[in-house]
C-alpha cells in the first residue's frame, strides 16, 4: 500500500503564492510520474503538472508560467509551486503518483487539499 500525505494548501489573496508538498511512503519500488491535479466545484478533474522520471514536465495551459513543479527523489516528494494566484485557481489540489512495485504500476491519490483564492 502506498501513502501520499498534501500539505500547503490554505486561503491566499490574488496574486499570492502558495507551495503545496506530498510525499509517497509505503510499497514503492520506483515512483514513475508525481503530479497534481484540481477539481472546482461542478467541474472535472484537471491535470495541473506531472513530472516524470527523468525530470520531463507537463503544465496545463492554465499554469504555465506561474507554476512550477519541482521533486525530491530522495524523500520521494512532489512539490508545486504556485504564484500569481487567481481566483480561477480556486479548487482541492490532489497529488497523483504512478508507481511500480513487484513489476507492477499503479496510481495512487492524495486525499486532496483546498486551495482557496480571494479577489
């Protein structure tokens, strides 16, 4: 079973910053993508970023040039650098984590964490 523990998120004026952190423990023999996603209210899931073993990254359009995803592959921790906040970015942030343990890949989610933008 793996674990993955959010933290950082929180209420934050337009045009702030927030950093959200996850870290993944338990059955893990190599972590092959971490990422975020968000879910508003009435809408569905978004990727937000994912990075990939090797360092490649993905931004949705939405953050591009104000987000930035980083990772610790040593404490198998997923960070999300978010600035310029707007009220748009207004959602639950969840971790997302494909993983492969026993020649098996798998994904796992966070259990999520608000991230709310005041105008």
């Amino acid at each position: 079973q793996v674990q993955l523990v959010e933290s950082g998120g929180g209420l934050v004026q337009a045009g702030g910053s927030l950093r959200l952190s996850c870290a993944a423990s338990g059955s893990i023999s190599s972590i092959i993508t971490m990422g975020w996603y968000r879910q508003s209210p009435g809408k569905q899931r978004e990727l937000v970023a994912t990075m990939i073993t090797g360092g490649s990254t993905v931004y949705a359009d939405s953050g591009k040039g104000r987000f930035t995803i980083s990772r610790d592959n040593a404490k198998n921790t997923v960070y999300l650098q978010m600035n310029s906040l707007k009220p748009e970015d207004t959602a639950v942030y969840y971790c997302h984590i494909h993983s492969r343990y026993n020649n098996l890949v798998s994904e796992y989610w966070g259990q999520g964490t608000q991230v709310t933008v005041s105008s």
